[in-house]
C-alpha cells in the first residue's frame, strides 16, 4: 500500500472518530450560524435610534452625502471604529450590486451575527474548562438558539458586538490562572507560554470590548484582580500591556478623526459620567434590571432563576463567574439611565451557572429513564418558549413597519418634505431609510398644523404611529380635512409594542 494512501485513510479515520466525538457540538455550532445567517436576512427594524444613528445612518452619510448625524458624531463622544467598519461593508454590498438599503443591511447584520458565534462557541470551551463537557453542550446549546442571543447577535448596535469580547476575555484569563499538571509547568518555564498568550489575547479582548462600547470595559478590573489573587505576574503584564495597547490604537484612531488623543473617550466619560448627562436620557430606580429581566425572559425567569440557583456553592469557579456577573451588575445599577442592553454582556454567564444548575438538578432521581425525561421535557420546553418568544411576544422585525413606511416615501417620484410626530429625530428612522435627500421634520401634534401651512407648497408627508393618530384623533382629522391631506398607505403592525401599525398621509402641492 502506498505511503499517501495510507495517510488518507488514518487521516481520515481520525476525522471519523473526531466527528463521533464531537457531532453534538458541531451540530450545534452549525445550528447557530444558520439561524443567525437567517437572523441577518429577515431581522429587521430596529429597536433602539442607536442601531441606526450610530452606524447606519454615519456610514451612509459618509457614502451617499446625506444623513442626519447624532450629537455623539458632531462634539466626538463616540469611536469612529464601527461606522468605518460599516461603511467597508457598505462599499462592499454595493460593489456586488446592492442598492436597496434593506439589502445592504444584510450585510452589516451579518458581521455581527458572525461575530456573536465567538459566543457560541466559547460557552462550549468555558462550561468544559469550568464543570464538564456536558455543561459546556448544554451553555452553547443555549446560546445557539435562545432568542435573547439570537436577536441581538445582529442588531446593528455595538453592545451586540461588545458583549462577545467581554465573554472571551473571562474565559481567557480563567484559563490563564489556572494550575496546569507539573510536567506541563516545568516545560512552560519561557517567557512566551501558553498562558502568557491567553492572557494576552484576554487583554486583546477587553481592549476591542472597550474600542466597541467603551463601558463594558469595567469587565477589565475584576480580571486584572482574579490575575493578581493568584500571582500570575507574568500573565498580569502580557494582560495590561495588550489592553494599553488596544487603548493607544484608539487613542490613535481619535486623533485621526477627532483631532485629540482619546477625544471620544474623555468626552463620552464627561458627558455620561461627570456631567451626568446619561440622566438626561431617562433615570430609572435601583431595582430595574430585575424587572428587566422578567419583561425580557417572561415565565422562563422562574426556570432561568432555578438553575443558577442550583448551581450556586461555595468554590472558586462559582465565585469566579459570580464576581464578575455582581461587579459588572453594580456598576450598571448605579448608573441612573438603565436599559437592557446595558446587560448584555454578563448573560452568557449566567447562562453558565445555570446549565451547571441544569446537569445538578436531575441527580437526586436515581431512575435513568425518569432523568432522561426530565431533562428531554426541559430541552423541549426552552425550544418551544423561545420560538414562541422570537415569532409571537417579541416580534424578530422590531419597529419594521415604521422603517418600511421611510422606504416607500423614499421610492414615490416626487417627495419633499417628511414629517414625523410624537418624539424627537432620533426616535425615527433616518434618511438611510427614506434613501432621499429631502426636509426631514421632527415634532409633535401641535406641530401639524404649522407644517401644513408652512410647506404647502411642497410635497408634504406625515409618518404617524396608528396609537398616536388615535391618541389625538380628533385634533389631526379637522386640521387634515381643513389641508387636504388624506390617508396615503398603511403598514400594518405585527406586535403592538416591537412593530406598531404606521400610518402615511400626503399633503399635495396647494
């Protein structure tokens, strides 16, 4: 037998009995990325202005000449970063073609969606590293298909990406403090070791977690303190010197567009922090990540809940995991303006403790069928309530139809002016949506009747939530009847919170 034939074949037996071992986690892993592939082409909308007047609606400015910037990108409280990575992802999709703004968002949806698989597999690597493997299935498992993870691993938003580099840095730097066997000790006696690296790649990760969303470095002082608890000076340095230099490539990136070293960092932390000004975006009591949570998860929170509180007990790995989750927790909670997202990052690791809660909970049964049953009801309970919470309670096309309504005013031959009411411009789709140059008015109802009789010589549009037409619906029909604007379309909601109705009336030329 030849030599080459020989190697094929144990080649190719050891990738036979690679796949026996391992055909669960890749089943999931390839899971994952085809439900996050469909994720990035039919999740649409947006449910919070971030996800587009911090990136979409900079890179098409950038691209296509016009967009309304948010204040962020006037004073420079925020990273260039992510709209320039957009905006390659722009100029990408329109090299091969793409023109219909929906389309071109495919894109950018999937960079994000390919990144959130960092997650995915790492709660393989980080359950097994901290419990067993069986934990390490059940963790991935859930963040491949959790409609949680799945919805946001392609919000075009940075704490979508953030949250993945927060999730690597823990689990790096678990591994570098590790005590590996002495033979492996005695032969890692170099400078360049396997832990050495991790700590690095752990530093890498808080810095590009930082560069992302620059609170969610506050991940970085409760590992800086597990790798001085346990001595680990040589990991230490490689650690904080990876995240320096992550800090000076954005210091760098700063000077380049804001003129100043760190200039969106400093004003970011002035006007949040020492101004106070992240109050002025709404102030919520102590207690409202709980409540979050509860909106978030609904009923599943009991479950959710139970199995964390399984796996609680009194050692290094829980203690590990829960310092990180309670320290980033308060930091937030002290914070005044809350929202949800802010959170993100410390989920997957609740998701840890609890798929240890999951494997501990069946032990005391001694019947392996009763065991295997309960774990099988479970499984297909999680499965059931997260389709049901991705395509029903929470709709995977937030606030689409309002987005929709924009398109088609901005496909119409001839469009002025468009205005939108109840809430100020940044609540609204932006003029990436309309994809035209036109007036772009924001206001409330008192304002309609101004806008009528300021721009009656234009091709005015109103863009009405349908509960906010009701709302004052006396008020707009007599201003409405007495200008000769009509009802123009309807774009049907398919939740009344995620996705409401939206109206669309014209006003002609007088």
């Amino acid at each position: 037998m030849p030599d080459e034939l020989f190697i094929g074949m144990k080649r190719s037996q050891k990738f036979k009995e690679f796949l026996k071992r391992n055909w669960i986690i890749i089943l999931i892993w390839l899971t994952a990325l085809v439900i996050r592939i469909l994720a990035a082409i039919f999740s649409k909308g947006y449910i919070h202005p971030d996800e587009h007047y911090q990136s979409i609606e900079i890179a098409y400015n950038e691209v296509f000449g016009f967009g309304k910037l948010p204040w962020e990108f006037i004073d420079g409280a925020r990273s260039w970063l992510y709209p320039y990575i957009v905006i390659v992802i722009f100029k990408i999709m329109i090299f091969f073609g793409s023109s219909n703004i929906e389309v071109i968002l495919i894109g950018v949806r999937l960079f994000s969606g390919l990144l959130s698989m960092i997650t995915v597999v790492v709660a393989y690597f980080f359950g097994k590293k901290l419990y067993s493997k069986s934990v390490g299935i059940i963790a991935s498992g859930f963040v491949a298909i959790w409609f949680d993870f799945v919805f946001w691993s392609t919000r075009t938003i940075t704490d979508s990406i953030a949250m993945n580099f927060f999730f690597l840095a823990a689990y790096l730097v678990y591994c570098s403090i590790q005590k590996e066997n002495e033979n492996t000790n005695k032969i890692e006696k170099k400078f360049f070791t396997k832990k050495t690296l991790q700590s690095f790649f752990a530093g890498i990760s808080v810095g590009l977690a930082f560069m992302f969303k620059f609170p969610v470095a506050a991940i970085g002082l409760p590992l800086f303190i597990w790798i001085i608890v346990h001595k680990k000076w040589k990991e230490l340095a490689f650690f904080s010197g990876a995240i320096i230099l992550l800090v000076i490539v954005q210091g760098l990136i700063d000077i380049a567009t804001w003129g100043s070293f760190l200039h969106s960092v400093i004003t970011f932390l002035d006007y949040n922090i020492f101004s106070g000004g992240a109050a002025s975006h709404g102030t919520s009591p102590f207690g409202t990540y709980g409540i979050l949570l509860v909106d978030q998860y609904q009923e599943y929170i009991l479950i959710f809940i139970l199995f964390v509180l399984i796996a609680l007990q009194k050692d290094k790995k829980t203690l590990y995991l829960g310092s990180i989750v309670i320290f980033y927790l308060l930091i937030f909670t002290f914070i005044q303006h809350k929202e949800y997202r802010f959170i993100l990052p410390i989920m997957a690791l609740l998701v840890l403790l609890a798929a240890k809660g999951f494997t501990k909970y069946p032990q005391f049964i001694h019947k392996a069928n009763l065991r295997k049953g309960i774990y099988t009801f479970f499984i297909i309970l999680t499965i059931t309530y997260s389709g049901i919470m991705s395509f029903s309670l929470k709709s995977f096309q937030p606030n689409n139809q309002h987005c929709l309504a924009f398109q088609y005013i901005g496909n119409l031959p001839d469009v002025d002016v468009v205005a939108t009411l109840e809430g100020p411009l940044f609540g609204h789709p932006g003029l990436s949506y309309l994809q035209i140059d036109v007036i772009y008015k924001p206001g409330y109802v008192a304002s309609i009747d101004y806008y009528c009789t300021q721009y009656h010589a234009y091709n005015l549009f109103f863009v009405i939530h349908e509960t906010d037409y009701f709302k004052h619906e006396g008020y707009i029909t007599t201003i409405f009847t007495t200008r000769g604007v009509s009802l123009n379309r309807t774009f049907t909601g398919t939740h009344d919170r995620f996705d409401p109705t939206v109206l669309v009336f014209w006003q002609p030329i007088s």
